[in-house]
C-alpha cells in the first residue's frame, strides 16, 4: 500500500515537471535548468556525507554545490529528508544513485524508480546520475557495483534500460563509469567505446570518474589516456575525483584516500580535452573533516579555473 | 555465448562461494579468477557489515565485533537483500538472530534488534506533524452510539515493541545482560516515537500497551478496550486516550 502510494505521488510529480514543446517533442527539465548547469560547469563540489550534514548546515561552507546518494534520501520523511530540504535552499544539489542497477537483466524496478522520482521532484536537482553497473540479479541484491560484460547484448540492454529511467524522470540522467577488478572473457567492446557508444544511443550523458579510469587502467592495463580520446567531449556533463588503495597488484576504488597525484593529472588532460566541467570529490570511508574534502575541491577549482584562463 | 542473465547469474553465484573459489564463467586475459572475484567477495561483505552496524549498533557492541561480523555475514547468505535500497536491508536480522546457533543462547538479543529496527524505521517514517486537537474534535464529533465501531489510527513515527527481556535497559546500557532470564513477565512493552526533537522510547503500562497494539493492527475501540482490559481490569481508557492523542501516537480516528 505504501508503495502505491509513493508511485501515484511520484507520478503526479512527473506531469508538472515534463515541459512539452512547440515541435511535440518532451523537453527534459534539465534544459530548463541550464542556467543551474552553466553556474556548475566549471565549478568543483564536495559529495555530502552523513558525519558532515550537521556541520554544514550550520556553518553554510562556500561550496559551490553539493552531491548525495539518492537512496539515502528515499525515505517517507524524517530527519535526513529535513537535512536536504534545508540545504537545497543554498546550495545546488545532485542526485547520485547506487542502486538502480541499470545493467541487470532482471526488470527494471519501478517503486525504486518511483522513489527517484518522488526525490528528484522534491528537491529538483540540477543534475541525476546512475552507475555503469548491475547490481542484483534473480531477485536477489548485492548492494555493490558489479561489471557488466561489454558485450553488443549488454550495451542494447542498458541503452534501453537508461531510456527507461529517462522517460519516467521526464529529464535527461547521466552515467558513470564504474571501477572493476575483472572482465568477462565474452566482452568484445572496449570499455571506452561501450561508454561512448552508450552515450550516443541513448542520449544520456556522461559522468566520468578520472579516477575508476585510472583504477581500470591499472587493473585490466590499458592507456587511460586512449579512454579519454575515445569519449565525445559534449557528452561529459560531470567528472568525480576520489582516492583508491593499493592491494597487491591491484587498484582498489575505495574512496578512502586523498586524489592521488597521477588521478590529478590523468583530470588536467581531461579537462584540457572536455573543457571545464562540475567536478565532485567523493570520500566514503575513514571520512576526514570537512575541511580537508573543501581543501581537495579547491585543487580541482584551481585546474578548472586554469583552463578557463586558457580558453581565454 | 551465455546470455548476459547468464553471466550475471554465474557472477551471483560466485559472489557467495568461498574466497578462492574458481567462478564458473571466463575471465579475460591471463588474470587469477579467483583473486579477482575475491575483491567483489570482501566488498560486498564489508559493505552489508558497515551498513548493518549502522542500524543495529547496540547489537554489534553486545556480542562484539568479531561475532557481529559472522552474524552479519550468514545472515547475508541466508537472507540476501531484494532491495536495490540498503536502507531497506536487515528487517529480518532480529528473527534471524534467534536462529543463529552461536548467538541463540542471548534470547534478549532478537528483541533488542526489533527495538534497534523500529528507531531506524521511525527514522524514515512519514512526518505527519501532531496534531492532538484536530484527532480531538474529529473525536468528540463521532455519535456516542458509533464510538465502539471506530478505529485510531497511530502515527507512522511510531512503533511498538515489546519483550519479556528488559530490552530497553540493555540498549541503553549497551553491554551483555549475563544472565539471559527474563527479569519479569511484562519486562519491556515500549513505545517508540519520533518527535519534533528526536526519538522518544516510552514505557508503557501492560493495559496501554495492549490497547495500543489492538488499535495498530486494526482492532475496534470496543475490542482494543476488552485487550486492555484483559492486561489490567483496572484500564483507565480516558486517561490513556488523553495522553496518546496528547503525545502524537495516535494520529487519527478512522471511522467504523
């Protein structure tokens, strides 16, 4: 029952925000919005976690926009709901979902996708995001991100799975690429390409993690720099910045260290290549104070900031 | 060539065996299948262990971090999450806890997790702000003749739990109870609320609390009061009435 319900009030939501056009064609929101994404292009957020919401409600940090983790916000009401009401009043936010498991070849799940939408249509995000990954299959979840086999199958699948979830938010989401410890042997497409390809068959745009390229480069030893060459530079809507750990002769994505010095440099070639673009520092384990995530963005800031003074 | 549903199938399955298990799908280049796998395995695990730790932390600094991460792990197996929402994980823990074998002899145990999980889950309940007056005069509106038929309706910030363990104790003390005995036979009947500024556990009499319980899985006031009445022939409906509509847990009357 309460399923139903947040479906219909989901719904509802959805035939407020989808704008239709002279031509007939449905204009996502995130073209109204485009001022909101002019204000981020090139500006360098933090992703906001649980030990930091109290701090920065209170102190209101000068960061230029903030990213959550969608489910964590799903919730019928309570105080983390509270929170993001609250900061939505100062700061831009995104919507960065885990869990939608957009490569599984179980159906899509739609009371998963009801509760995006309810939250996109209460918070009205300047941007949405989903993972490059699957994440349960039978029924059964995994709460992880698992690697897809870049197979021609498997990229149909998620052109029409992201073509799903775009028609039921009414506005265009964006994909990330994920870190992954193995390949399938089937894979017959390059991950770069499957990513591209991905982007220009279903519309979606890109949200590139410098880092899992980095972490992918070194775990399955490819040029990551051939990666960037590959991506068509106006599908980039976002990149993220995190740190990994070393664990044998493995790259591990654990978002628990600072940006390391040659993530930082595989971002300048991606930003000398994309152009300025919203750039978030993710940290979720051994989370350090506020500042030091503050202190990560401003690095990030600084190369954005540099590239617009070669643009000029 | 296995369908993708086959892959992922296999990769599932993998998921779950033993780590230097060998999957039972191919893995590109000259790469050990196994180590590889074995970093999905110990993430996944880990990833449940942090999460279940968040919810149920009075559980994991009772029996420890050791026994609460084996725990942690064979409840994953046994009962794996159908949600791609890892706040909606770990309903079952508390059933499944009475069933563990090296943590079955703590029977309190099961019941302190259902108390752990109805905070967590008032937490994310809906905020229907309180509105006492309003459930007031829709009440003091219904026909004399109609009050038995009606229903109340409590709060989605809201739950209740009860055990013949001082539970409450033991989550507020956060330590073993060594004696695993029941301190009485009406130990802990506890109403747990979210209000404005917080979570509220309150403790409620033997008559309140079966009145409540009546009213919550959809009992008339007529047969709520005789629940009540059976826990304590003394219940004093008006006051009880008063002081949950006053506090918020009851939210609304829902004509008969």
């Amino acid at each position: 029952m309460r399923q139903d319900g947040r479906q219909v009030r989901a719904a509802e939501g959805l035939s407020e925000n989808a704008l239709t056009s002279a031509a007939g064609r449905t204009v996502r929101p995130a073209d109204s919005s485009s001022a909101v994404d002019r204000a981020l292009r090139g500006a360098a957020g933090v992703g906001l976690r649980s030990p930091h919401i109290r701090k920065v409600r209170s102190e209101r940090p000068a960061i230029p926009w903030l990213e959550v983790h969608s489910e964590n916000y799903f919730a019928d009401g309570g105080p983390a709901v509270a929170a993001l009401d609250d900061l939505r009043t100062d700061y831009p936010l995104s919507l960065h979902g885990v869990g939608m498991s957009l490569g599984s070849a179980d159906p899509l799940d739609r009371a998963h996708l009801a509760k995006l939408a309810r939250l996109a249509a209460r918070v009205e995000p300047a941007l949405v995001s989903e993972h490059l990954c699957w994440s349960g299959i039978g029924g059964r979840h995994f709460n992880d991100l698992l690697p897809l086999p870049y197979t021609e199958e498997a990229l149909a699948h998620v052109v029409a799975r992201v073509g799903e979830v775009q028609d039921a938010l009414g506005r265009d989401i964006l994909v990330e690429n994920v870190s992954t410890y193995l390949a399938f042997a089937e894979a017959t497409i390059p991950e770069w390409e499957f990513v591209a390809e991905l982007a220009r068959r279903s519309g979606c745009g890109l949200l590139l993690d410098v880092n899992n390229i980095h972490v992918n480069a070194v775990n399955h030893g490819f040029d990551p720099d051939r990666y960037l060459a590959a991506i068509p530079a106006d599908k980039v809507a976002e990149i993220h910045l995190a740190g990994f750990d070393r664990s044998g002769d493995y790259l591990i994505d654990t978002h628990g260290a600072p940006v390391a010095p040659e993530v930082w440099a595989l971002y300048a070639r991606a930003i000398a290549r994309f152009g300025p673009r919203p750039t978030l520092i993710e940290w979720d384990l051994d989370i350090p104070e506020f500042e030091v995530l503050a202190r990560e963005a401003a690095t990030a800031q600084a190369i954005l900031d540099d590239s617009h003074a070669i643009a000029r | 060539m296995p369908s993708l549903a086959e892959l992922q199938q296999r990769f599932a399955d993998a998921l779950y065996a033993p780590e230097g298990a060998i999957p039972a799908f191919a893995v590109a280049g000259a790469a050990p299948a196994p180590e590889r796998m074995d970093i999905y395995r110990r993430a996944i695990f880990a990833n449940y262990r942090k999460a279940l730790a968040a919810t149920y932390p009075a559980i994991r600094q009772i029996v420890g971090d050791a026994a609460f991460a084996a725990a942690v792990n064979a409840y994953v197996r046994a009962q794996p999450s159908a949600s791609g929402d890892l706040n909606d994980y770990g309903d079952t823990f508390g059933a499944f806890l009475a069933e563990h074998p090296p943590l079955a002899a703590l029977r309190y145990l099961p019941d302190v997790a259902r108390l752990e999980w109805a905070i967590d889950e008032v937490n994310r309940a809906a905020d229907d702000a309180p509105a006492p007056e309003r459930v007031l005069e829709a009440l003091a509106a219904v026909a004399p003749e109609h009050l038995a038929g009606i229903g109340l309706r409590l709060s989605a910030r809201c739950r209740l739990v009860s055990s013949a363990y001082p539970i409450l104790e033991i989550w507020q003390a956060r330590a073993s109870d060594e004696t695993g005995a029941p301190a009485d036979a009406a130990a802990a009947m506890l109403a747990v609320r979210r209000d404005p500024d917080g979570i509220v556990i309150e403790r409620l009499p033997g008559d309140a609390f079966a009145w409540l319980a009546a009213l919550a899985s959809g009992a008339t006031l007529a047969r709520a009061i005789d629940a009540a009445q059976r826990a304590d022939a003394a219940f004093d409906l008006g006051r009880t009435l008063h002081s949950q509509i006053g506090n918020g847990t009851i939210a609304a009357i829902v004509e008969g």
